[in-house]
C-alpha cells in the first residue's frame, strides 16, 4: 500500500503526535503543523484507510460529526473564528499512477479580524472569498504550534 496518510495515523511521530487535538475511534483530529496562517488550521483524518465518503460507515460518520462540532466549538472560542471551512479534496492522491487516497478532511477557521496570539499577528487578506492558495503562508516555530494546539485544547473541556 503506498498510501502516505496510513503511517501517519498508525504510528505518528512525535511532532505529529503532539499536535493531535481530538482522538475518536475512526477520526484523529490534528493541527496542522506545516501551515497556521490560520490560527487552528487543522485535519481530520480518518482511522482506517477508507477511499471514498460513499464507503464511510454509519458509526465512522457520526462520529465525523461529533468531531468536526468540537473542534469547530473550540477554534471558534479560543481564536474568535467567524467561520470553519471544511473541505474533503485528497486530490494529491492522484498525481500518483495507482493513487491511494486516504479520507480526511482540512478545516480552515475563517478570520474577520487581526489575531494576536503568541507574539505573532495572524492575518486573513482572502476573509470572506474562497481561499485561493495565493496568500503568504505564515509558518510558525514548535513554541507557536504547541501554544496554538494547548489554546484548542484548553477549548475543547
């Protein structure tokens, strides 16, 4: 299987570990560590390798709903998100010959306004337009990630 999200789910590295919000029976919810231009940026990704939404089961589904409402609830309340976009794209599954795509979701909390958190100031240019991949990425360093991912969880009890 050449799948690139299965290990990741089934024996993460710490780093990846470390930013994992939520962790459900069929869903781990994780920040995304790689890009927080959007304070909260975040996957959910399914447990099992499923391809396809259509071969979801009705518990894996439910679940999916659970989650996404938590996570939603606490980006929302620790960073003052106007709106969480959700999207289910896995196209980079398919620049491959035999593509393998794995179910997860992005979710992209929407800002109308400036955040300051962690000495940075978080910018949305694109608020209220569909986000079109042009903005200037803001990568943080560990010390921001782990700041963000405690203000989420402290959110989420």
């Amino acid at each position: 299987m050449s799948c690139e999200i299965c290990p990741i789910i089934s024996n993460p590295h710490p780093e990846e570990f470390r930013l994992r919000l939520i962790e459900g029976e069929h869903w781990v919810a994780t920040l995304r560590g790689n890009d927080q231009t959007l304070p909260g940026t975040s996957f959910i990704t399914a447990r099992r390798h499923v391809e396809s939404l259509s071969s979801l089961t009705p518990s894996e589904q439910l679940e999916f709903f659970d989650i996404h409402a938590q996570l939603e609830r606490a980006i929302m309340q620790a960073f003052g998100a106007a709106v969480i976009n959700t999207s289910c794209l896995m196209n980079l599954a398919f620049r491959e010959e035999d593509p393998e795509p794995h179910v997860h979701w992005h979710l992209k909390p929407r800002y109308a306004e400036p955040i300051e958190f962690a000495g940075h100031t978080f910018l949305d240019p694109e608020f209220g337009s569909y986000l079109s991949g042009s903005y200037p990425r803001k990568i943080v360093d560990n010390a921001v990630l782990n700041a963000i991912a405690a203000e989420i969880k402290a959110s989420l009890s």
